[in-house]
C-alpha cells in the first residue's frame, strides 16, 4: 500500500533569464515579448516530487496558473515524469500579486484536494518574494516547511532537513504539508522516454491531450474575481526600471603560491579601480 496518495506541485511559467524581457508602462513584465520557461526554483519542487513517488508511491499534480502559453511547461513536467496537469487560467487572474495569486492557488487546491503533500520552489525568478509558498500554507492552514533541502517520510510524517543561517536544522511534521524546496536539493534529473512519447502522442491526440492538461478558470474553482488579478492586489509597483550590463573585465589567477596571486589580485584590482 502506498504511503502517500495525491502529490501537488505547484509550477510557474517565467520570462526566460537569458532573454530580454521588455516592461510595460504599468511596470509590469511584458511576457508577450519573452521567451518563456519554467521557473528555475520550481524545477527543484518538480524533482522532489517525482523522489517522493518513486521512493513512497502517490500520484504527482502539477498545478500551474498563467495563461494559455503557459501549457508549454505543463507538456515539459509531463515529459519528466509526472501523472497529470492543472492550469489555471483566466484574464481576471491579470497582474495578480503574491496575495492573489496565493488565493486564487488556494481555491484551486481547494477544488482539487485531497493531497498529502504540496511541494513550491523557495521563490520565482520574476518577482523573487518567496511568499506565494507560505501563504498558501497559511489558508490550507497546514504545517509547512520552508527551504528543505532534503527530507524523508516515515509513519505518515515528513522529517526535513532545512537551511538556516550558519548551517540546517532538522524538522518533522505532520501530513497533509507544504515543503518550499531548497535550490541546494538534487537537480531535476532528465526527460524520460516514456514521458517524451506520452507528450508527441498528447500533440497528435487533442481529446487525450485535454484529459491530461485540464485547463480550469475562477468560476470552477468557485473563487471571488474581486480577490484576484488587479483588484484584488494591494500591491503597488511604483517605478521599474532595466539594469543593463555596461561591460567590465575579469581575469583568472592560477598556478602559483597563494600569497603571489592575493598580491597580484590586489594590483590589478587597485589598478582597475583608479583606471574607473
């Protein structure tokens, strides 16, 4: 018998970092015009979850709420492994902020529960508060672990490793929780073959692509439009503005004594400062 049963993992779509992204006049991201991918911090929830039903059994959800582009990410977790996707999806969801987004992902756990476990990456790289994860937590009302970096399960209790400042301590909880993962966990591993063909037949099969990417909106999920999008976020951007990369220099010292090359560093770094 399993020990675990429904696994959620909560997945963002992002502007790709190697990408230009351009802003819009309300300071808001332009994803329109970049590229798109999964958050890099949830790709290491993703890989927690894909450890846990490999080691303890469970059936992996990715959740996920953006717009209909962002199914992109949803057929690439199908590809790694996991059962099946929910996207939440709806023009009201527009220039929600971390209050809104945790509340309409709530009515969307909500809709969807029961599950045992929650897995989110520490923070996204698009607005890097680390907030949505607690929050949600926080309105589930069940325990939560914040950034764990390795964990096991034993008699239906998770015992986690998370980081601190100046090392880690170890924690235990109860089931149902929440577990924000660390990006000092293990790397998502590679795309399977199984996964892959599932994903060129979910491509050539529409109804079958539909059954296993359900897209769902704020009505089905019985959520409060005033609660979510813009309205429903108190959050005000009040200036944006674009760092750009204006050059610079580094160079590599190796190959000698560690006094020589401290010495040597110090030169050169004395030297590019007065030179500035």
């Amino acid at each position: 018998m399993s020990d675990i049963g429904n696994i959620f993992v909560l997945v963002k779509q992002v502007p790709d970092q190697s990408a230009k992204a351009g802003i819009n006049p309300d300071g808001t991201i332009d994803r329109s015009k970049a590229k798109r991918m999964i958050n890099p911090f949830d790709r290491f929830a993703l890989q927690a979850a894909l450890e846990t039903k490999k080691k303890y059994g469970g059936r992996i959800t990715v959740i996920s709420m953006g717009p209909p582009a962002a199914e992109e990410i949803l057929l690439e977790s199908l590809e790694h492994g996991v059962d099946q996707c929910k996207l939440l999806s709806d023009r009201r969801l527009a220039a929600s902020d971390t209050l809104a987004t945790s509340y309409a992902i709530w009515k969307t756990v909500e809709y969807l529960k029961p599950f045992d476990l929650i897995f989110c990456g520490l923070q996204t790289t698009d607005g890097d508060t680390a907030q949505v994860g607690p929050s949600l937590a926080e309105r589930l009302d069940i325990p939560q672990v914040t950034y764990c970096e390795d964990f096991r399960i034993e008699n239906k209790k998770v015992i986690a490793r998370r980081v601190i400042e100046g090392g880690y301590q170890w924690v235990s909880s109860s089931l149902p929780c929440l577990i924000t993962v660390a990006n000092s966990y293990h790397h998502l591993e590679y795309k399977n073959i199984r996964g892959a063909k599932l994903v060129q037949e979910l491509l050539r099969n529409k109804d079958k692509k539909d059954e296993l990417i359900k897209t769902i909106n704020l009505d089905q999920v019985n959520a409060d439009p005033i609660l979510c999008g813009l309205k429903g976020s108190p959050t005000i951007v009040a200036k944006t503005d674009k760092v750009a990369e204006i050059g610079g220099s580094c160079f590599l010292q190796q190959g000698e004594s560690v006094d020589s090359m401290v010495q040597e560093v110090v030169s050169k770094t004395n030297i590019l400062e007065f030179t500035r």
